[in-house]
C-alpha cells in the first residue's frame, strides 16, 4: 500500500427492477438463471467504481458473471471482479499508522431521477488475513454527489486497516534502543581509552545511519514517524560523541589547572608537598582517591611519610585513574533525557 492503493476481491452482486421484463410461465417464487451472454441483451445499470485504477471480471475457467430473474420483473447479477482501488493515505505517523479507504459506488450516466442506488449488505470475511494491516473495522453509507449535470447518487464502503507492528518492532525498534543503550556503555570506560570510546560511538553512529537509509521503505515528501525515531536515536549517540570531547577538554584544563598551581607556588609550598604530574612515574604504597572542592581529585600516599601528591585526571593507569566529573553526570543525564524522548515520542503517536 506504499504507492497510495490497494487490491481487493470483491463478489459485486446487483438488484434493480425492470418492468419491461414479462417472462411467459414465471411464477413468483420461480427464478430463471442466466448466463454471462445476456449482459449484451439486458438493461444493467452503469454503476462503476469511482476510485478504481484498473480492475477486470475474473476468468480463470470462464467469466465469473452471471444474471437470474425472479418475481417477474427483478434481476440480479453476480461477478466477481479484481479491483486495484486508489486510497488517499497519511504516513506521518508510519508504521503506527490506520489507513481509511474507501470504495465508491457511482452511475455513470444516470442522476438521480432515473437511478438511486442503495445498500443491501456490505459484507467483509472474517477469514481475511493481510500481510501488513489488520482489519480494525469496516462500514457503508449511502451519499449524494452534486455536479453541474445534475445529481448522482452513490455508494460508499470503508475500510479500516491498521498496520501490523511486530516486524518494526523486531527490525527497526529493538536494534536501534540497543545501538544507543551501547553508546551509553561508553560514560563508565577511562577517558583515556581512546581507541574503544572513539570505536564504540564511531561504530553505533555508522549503524544508525545504515540503519535510518535502510528504512526508507515509504516515499513521501514529509517526515513520517519512524524517521523521527532514527533522528533521535542518532542524536543520542552524536552527543555522546561531543560528550567525550567534552571530557577530554574538562582533563586537560584540568591538568593545566594543576601545573598552573604548581608554577606560581612552587617556592612557597610546604616541603612536604609534591605535586606530580599524570605524565611523570610513580613511586610510593597504595593510593587512595580522594575529593578536592567539587572538581579537582587527588590522592594521598600513605606509606610516604604524609606527602601529599596532585595526580592530573588523565592518569597513565586507567585501573587507578578518578572517574570523570562529566562522565559521571552523563551516565545519568544521557538514559533519562532518552527515557524522556521516547516518552513523548510515544505520547505523540497515540495521544496528540
């Protein structure tokens, strides 16, 4: 239904009376069946289907149309006719989307003076199975259609078909929320592991993007709901990317914080105080971390006779480095801002 219509099978059967009709011998409970070689011998009235892009009678064996009288002076027809019906469809909300189609039944030449149609039955299977909607609800109504030659009476069927969610679900939904909760994984790995946090957003983002060109299954000219979707979870992962730049911009005015401190008091610190940089070795016992105000992190070694040694963020070890400030407010901000997104991504879906 990508291409704005859809095909249906339709049993179109027809009632209408025509008095000139007067078998010889009919009584009214007798009924004479006809076959399709009296369509050219008998009054049909010329309804169409308003909305059909093709369509034709079945005729597998032999065509599927065939007339009956009864009570004198009523005719019916049967056929079967393959229909391919146009339907003005609105993907903004795909694949969430219900689709309303119609099909409309007009005369050709005659207005109403001369022929006014209406229901006896609009009926749909229960047995039908589609593969991507499924059948919400259906209904029929008669209408009227005013033109310059005068007014036309017609018929109107709708359908209600509602779009099948599973498979988005499986191949678009559940790997592009892995694909950005992975990029997350990213806040609790050392800021100087700079080949797996470059390869870990590098690689989400790449997929996302595979994945968003993948999904381009519907050719509109607006944005529709799934593109939405793939917007915000490639969003999610290039902020993570600017994230660590971040981070590694926060480490280095850090460290630069500290070897500033370092130039102007280094004649006046006490002699029990060394400050050492992330790039220069180590000696000493066990290091424990500690907090300075709420930005500078630092460490204490105990077995050095109380000396006290600044040690920059980007330290040489990752095992024993302080957690990033930015990290650590990212490991949350990041889940609840994408927890919120999805919040209103589904509000607007099926509330607004």
């Amino acid at each position: 239904m990508a291409n704005q219509s859809y095909i249906v099978d339709i049993f179109y059967h027809q009632y209408w009376s025509d008095y000139r009709i007067l078998p010889q011998n009919l009584t009214h409970d007798q009924r004479i069946v006809l076959d399709n070689k009296w369509r050219h011998k008998l009054w049909i009235p010329d309804s169409y289907f308003k909305n059909a892009l093709s369509g034709h009678v079945t005729d597998i064996i032999f065509p599927t149309l065939y007339f009956a009288v009864h009570n004198q002076t009523e005719v019916f027809m049967a056929s079967r006719v393959s229909l391919q019906l146009s339907c003005d469809m609105d993907f903004a909300k795909f694949p969430h989307d219900t689709q309303t189609c119609h099909i409309d039944i007009m005369s050709l030449s005659h207005n109403m003076k001369t022929v006014i149609l209406s229901w006896k039955e609009f009926y749909i299977t229960p047995y039908l199975h589609l593969p991507q909607f499924w059948l919400a609800g259906y209904s029929h109504e008669t209408c009227m259609r005013n033109y310059a030659i005068g007014n036309f009476s017609c018929l109107r069927g709708t359908l209600q078909l509602k779009r099948q969610l599973g498979l988005y679900i499986v191949k678009k939904y559940i790997p592009s929320t892995l694909i950005v909760v992975m990029s997350f994984v990213g806040f609790w790995i050392p800021v100087t592991a700079y080949p797996a946090r470059v390869a870990l957003v590098i690689t989400a983002l790449l997929a996302l993007i595979t994945q968003q060109h993948q999904s381009s299954e519907v050719n509109v000219s607006y944005v529709i709901a799934l593109n939405v979707w793939m917007i915000i979870c490639i969003a999610f992962v290039f902020f993570a990317l600017i994230e660590y730049a971040i981070a590694i911009a926060y480490c280095e005015a850090f460290y630069r914080l500290i070897t500033t401190n370092d130039d102007n008091h280094h004649n006046h610190k006490p002699n029990n105080i060394e400050i050492q940089s992330a790039f220069e070795p180590k000696s000493g016992g066990e290091l424990k971390r500690h907090k300075k105000a709420k930005w500078i992190h630092h460490m204490i070694d105990t077995s050095s006779g109380g000396h006290i040694k600044l040690t920059n963020i980007l330290d040489t070890d990752p095992h024993h480095m302080p957690a990033n400030t930015v990290d650590i407010i990212s490991r949350y901000l990041f889940p609840i801002a994408f927890i919120v997104c999805v919040f209103f991504y589904i509000l607007y879906l099926y509330v607004l």
